[in-house]
C-alpha cells in the first residue's frame, strides 16, 4: 500500500493499480500589513497558511480498476465535503485533515456502449484544520 486519502486506497499490484502522479504540495504564511502615515507599512507575521496539494490519478480499467466506479466514488467524496486524513508511505501529511476543494475528470477512453475504459481526476485538496 502506498498510501490512503480517507477510505481511498493507493495500491499498486499485480492486479490492481491506483496510484498518482505530479504529487504537488504548497505552503504559505498569512502576512498583515499596517498602513503608517509618512512611512512605509509594517509587516507582520501571523501565522502559517492553509497548505494544498494536488496530484493527478489515472484509472485504466486493463489494471483492474473499473474507472467509472472510481470518479463516481471521488465525486461523492468531493461533494460530501468530507475531511479526512492524508497518508503517504505511512506517515501523515498535515497537521490535521484535508478536504477536496477540486476535482476535474477526464474521460480518455470510452467503447461504443459509453463504458469508460480509460479516464483520470485531477485533484486538489486544502488542509482542514
């Protein structure tokens, strides 16, 4: 097991893989500034930001995976606003929980009865603190 993101499983085996790609996390600082008549502004630190994540995820169903049952399952994981731990070679990223705040699907491959054999989710989650 690679890791998880709540019940969702990154796995790679012989028979199943679902895992990502371009894996991207970004941090910031919330900064004030205080307006000074005359003078420059004064900067001040106060505290850490919110950090995010995105990655990618592709879902081929030749390895397993049925690719329809994978983006309904994120779409309701999105829609349901759901926060939930983030855990990657078995340590946690955070300081708490993370939330879906995107998700865009592409469909790369469908047959000639609509079943898709091919698609991938972009993803973008912010921290839940």
């Amino acid at each position: 097991m690679i890791g998880t993101l709540g019940d969702i499983v990154f796995i790679a085996t012989a028979d199943t893989i679902r895992t990502f790609d371009d894996f991207k996390r970004s941090s910031s600082s919330r900064w004030a500034k205080h307006e000074i008549l005359g003078k420059k502004a004064r900067t001040q630190w106060i505290g850490p930001g919110l950090d995010t994540i995105s990655f990618t995820m592709r879902f081929d169903l030749r390895y397993g995976i049925n690719p329809r049952k994978e983006l309904d399952k994120l779409v309701e994981t999105e829609r349901s606003g759901k926060a939930m731990s983030l855990t990657i070679g078995g340590k946690g990223l955070g300081v708490a929980f993370w939330v879906i705040t995107s998700l865009e699907q592409s469909w790369d491959k469908v047959d000639n009865r609509g079943n898709i054999l091919l698609a991938s989710a972009s993803v973008s989650l912010e921290e839940y603190v």
